[in-house]
C-alpha cells in the first residue's frame, strides 16, 4: 500500500495540520511561530497535544527543506551525526522557498547521552544554514546545555489557554465529521473533548474508530468516560 493510501486511511495523517491556520494552539504559540523558524526551538508538554504536528506545519508554512527525525528510534551517535551533517551540507535538487533547512528532531527525550553529546557538537558545526525543532514530553530528561540551545516552548497550556484550545478542538472535530458524513449530537462533541483533552489525536482516532464499526450516528452514549483505550 503506498504512502498516499494510507494517509487517506489514517485519519491523524489525513487531518494533521498543514499549515499555521490549521494549528489548534494558544496565541501565545501561534505569535512565536508567526515569525517562522528564526531560531531553533524545543516543544515540550503533553503528549497528543499538537508539537510534532505544530514542527512539520511551520516548517511546510514557510518552505523550508525539512529532516525529520524519531530520536527514540534513531539512537545510533553516528546515525546523529552523520544523516544531520549530510542533509546540512547537501543541496536539495528541490526548489525551496526558505534557504534555512530545519531538522525535526520527535521524542527527544529518548535520546541517550551519548547522542545528545553528538548532537551539541553537530548543531554548532551546522549552524549557518540549519535551525532544530524537538519535541519531547518529558523536558527534565533534556540536558541543560541542550535546552540552552533551544528556544523552549512550553505546550502545557494554563487554563486559559487551554478552554481556548478546546474550542479549536470542538470546531476541528464538527468539520472532520462534516468531511467523513458522521452525524455527531453537539452533546457527543463537548464530552468527546472533554473526555480526551489535550489528546487530539486520540479524539481523532476514535471519530475514525465510530466509522470502521460502521456507525453513521454517535450520541453521547457512544463516549467513555475515560481515555483508556488509548493508553
């Protein structure tokens, strides 16, 4: 099954953030990222919440030519080093807008020691032309002179901000739903949100769940009380 197939199926692919607009974040987010990719930045909070999809939407928004890297899966200190610097030095035979190319760096907070050693040097010998966005759940696994090379982005949103977001969520999900001709009461959508906040991506994993049961309506008897399925 090729790639384009199964974003069509996956339903957190199809509906992921493509550019800034389509974000669900706090205007204190959405200003820094406004600027574009100036400096390189950590995201850091909850999981579900939007950070690798907040790093591949600016970097689309601005077209910049992006690495993207799962850092709990790359732990290879050569691999690090080496794919970084290749991209770094590399032209891409791609027209990009931006000449500033961007390594996502997802999960940073499975990186070993030995691999953030690398990636502090690699960082400095790349620094011309390339800018990092991580994203990590657990800032305190991040060691400091890393986080010092980073402008940190908190996404553990005050309360605020995140009465805020859930209206984004509500409106998101009452338009995916009107894409995918799932009938969903008003009430459904408010305790779905409710439910599953700040997980957006559980929330649309369990739209995308009502329609491989083959429902075609949901009421507010059809969500749990809890998020545990997705634990």
């Amino acid at each position: 099954m090729g790639v384009d197939n199964l974003k069509n199926i996956l339903w957190e692919e199809k509906y992921r953030p493509q550019n800034l607009k389509e974000l669900i974040v706090p205007q204190r987010i959405r200003t820094i990222f406004e600027n574009g990719v100036v400096q390189s930045m950590l995201l850091h909070g909850t999981a579900g919440i939007g950070k690798t999809s907040a790093a591949k939407a600016i970097c689309k928004q601005f077209g910049h030519n992006t690495l993207y890297l799962n850092m709990s899966e790359t732990t290879g200190v050569d691999t690090i080093r080496d794919t970084i610097m290749d991209f770094a030095m590399n032209q891409s035979v791609l027209h990009y807008d931006n000449p500033i190319k961007v390594v996502i760096m997802d999960e940073m907070d499975g990186m070993s020691q030995q691999a953030f050693a690398a990636l502090r040097a690699t960082m400095e010998k790349c620094s011309a032309n390339t800018r990092f966005i991580g994203t990590c759940n657990y800032v305190d696994k991040i060691p400091d002179p890393i986080q010092s090379r980073f402008l940190m982005i908190d996404f553990n949103f005050t309360q605020e901000e995140s009465n805020e977001v859930k209206k984004g969520q509500l409106l998101r999900v009452m338009e995916i739903c009107k894409k995918e001709g799932l009938n969903i009461t008003k009430e459904a959508i408010g305790k779905l949100v409710l439910t599953y906040y700040p997980d957006f991506r559980g929330i649309v994993k369990k739209l995308q769940r009502f329609t491989l049961e083959g429902k075609t309506e949901v009421t507010v008897d059809d969500i749990k009380d809890n998020a545990s399925e997705f634990s």
